[in-house]
C-alpha cells in the first residue's frame, strides 16, 4: 500500500495547501464523554507530530454551554504556545478572550452566522448585533498582537432557515474581515454543500474584493459531499482546508450536522493529486484509531478504516 495512492498531478490546482486541523476543539466537543486532559494533550502532541500545520487546541467558552471543553485553561497550559505550530482556540467572547489572554496564546478564532436563527440559538444574538459583540474581540485580541480567525457557520444552508443567499455569506463575511480578521473559514455547518454551490460563493467573495488567499473551507459530510467540495473549493483557487483527524466533530448546537471533513480523506486525496500538505498519513491513521480507540468506537474516516 506504501505506493499508493498512485500521483497524478493536475497542473490547474495548487501546488501546496494548509490543513488547519480541527479535531481537538471541533471533533471532542461534539463527544458525548469527557476525554481526559492527559489524552487531549497526546492527541495535540500527536497531530502535530504527524506534520499538521496548525491544530486548533481547544474552546474557551464557557463550561455549562460546551462541558466537553470545561478543561480549556489546564491544556492550554500544558502545550507550547511558542513552538513553530500554531495553536488557536476559540473564544466567544470578550470573556473567552481575557481567559485565552491570560493563557498566553497567540491566534484565536471567532465563531459568527450567516442565519438568524443559528445568530439566535449559538450565540444569543442576531447577525447585525454579532459585529458589536466581536468587535471589541478583534480589537483587544489584535492590540496585544494574536492573530484572529473568523468563522462564519450555515454558508450553504441552514436546518431552520432553507438556503442560504450566497450574498447574505459575502455581507457577513466582509464584516469580519473589515473587522481585522486575517482568514475567513466558510462552514457548510450541516453539510448540504454541493461543487457548483461552492464555486458561486467563492466567486461571489472574488466580486466583493476578497481573494482566496483569505478564504478557508469548513465542509461536513453529512450527505458524503465534503471531499467532492474540498476539490471544488481547489479548482477555484482555495489553499486552506480545515479538517477534523478521523472524521470527529459536529456542532452542538444544529442536530444535522454530522461529521466534520476527516483530515484522512483529505490527504488521500491530495496526495493522488500531487498537493504538497506536510502530513504523515501512517501517523495520522495511528492516532486517529488510538482516540477512536479511547471514545469506544470505530473511527467515521474512510481511509482509517480502510488501512486499518
């Protein structure tokens, strides 16, 4: 198996992508059991070994909203922010930002909506009032030098809502941006996504101004769309893939979001194409059976089931 997938570059795709992996924040917080500290800090250690260039690390929300997440501040503590791998958590709010401040990291992700209803159920806010809540955020978190992510969930359809108009996403998501986010991560929050939909947002973001060197692609693969999307989202030019090892994650808050994009499929298909990624697969399968292994059950992942 050691030669395969067999590569055939295609010319008209990147040469090289970032996979911002996800599996520590977005993939245990959506776990019905409370993985130990000791095991979070492994599994960090682990993805960062196997060559992921950046690995989100944890949430600072606060406890009673995400338990799973209860134990931010001890991991936090227990990994090193200074290294060359990029570290980020999330943060809600300017609560989360003073804990993540204190914690000394040095890049933090916000999490906005592109639908009223998911502004109203994740954060207790609508889609306008979100910017007055992440504006202060931004601004604190970029006065003391930390880089800041943005996320925007329900970009290609929402469960209560339907559709999502592609011009809705671009207003959001230049808001943020204008905000001081250095990358936008787009969300198919419940993986309804399809190619041709993924390549009309992208286009939509090009005609407001914004390249592809500041976008990033979030896919779920509810509906098994997510690596046919991820290709699509290449062919138009996108260099960054957030990606959850072994296929872990959902959302909490939306029921019909399953599994995120398995940073496995991932590789296996970049590397087919030729894309340099700087991931370790053989690793990567190892620790991805080891925490399907400690969460008592088989792993979502094709490719980890396949070279298992």
């Amino acid at each position: 198996m050691s030669a395969l997938p067999m590569v055939e570059r295609d010319p008209a795709l990147p040469e090289r992508v970032t996979i911002y992996e996800v599996g520590p924040r977005d993939g245990l917080q959506n776990e019905s059991g409370l993985v130990p500290v000791d095991a979070k800090v492994e599994f960090i250690e682990r993805l960062v070994a196997a060559g992921l260039p950046v690995v989100e690390a944890t949430s600072f929300v606060h406890p009673t909203w995400v338990p799973q997440l209860a134990d931010a501040a001890e991991v936090v503590s227990r990994l090193p922010l200074d290294g060359p791998t990029p570290l980020p958590v999330l943060v809600p709010n300017e609560r989360g930002l003073d804990r993540a401040l204190e914690s000394g990291v040095r890049h933090v992700a916000i999490f906005a909506s592109a639908t009223e209803t998911f502004a109203a159920k994740n954060l207790n806010s609508t889609v306008e009032d979100q910017f007055a809540m992440f504006a202060p955020v931004v601004e604190r978190a970029l006065a003391a030098g930390v880089d800041v992510r943005a996320y925007v969930s329900m970009c290609f359809g929402d469960p209560w809502e339907g559709a999502v108009d592609p011009a809705q996403v671009v207003r959001v998501g230049t808001r943020l941006l204008e905000l001081g986010a250095t990358q936008l991560s787009l969300g198919d929050t419940i993986g309804v996504g399809t190619a041709a939909h993924v390549a009309r947002l992208v286009a939509e973001f090009e005609a407001a101004g914004v390249g592809t060197d500041r976008l990033a692609m979030h896919f779920h693969d509810t509906y098994g769309q997510a690596l046919a999307n991820a290709l699509a989202a290449l062919r138009c030019g996108i260099t960054t893939f957030d990606a959850s090892a072994g296929g872990l994650g959902g959302c909490p808050y939306a029921e019909s979001a399953t599994g995120n994009l398995a940073t496995e499929d991932l590789v296996w298909m970049l590397t087919g194409l030729g894309i340099e990624h700087g991931v370790d697969l053989p690793s990567l399968v190892a620790t991805s059976r080891w925490m399907a292994g400690l969460l008592g059950r088989e792993s979502p992942s094709a490719v980890v089931r396949a070279l298992a």
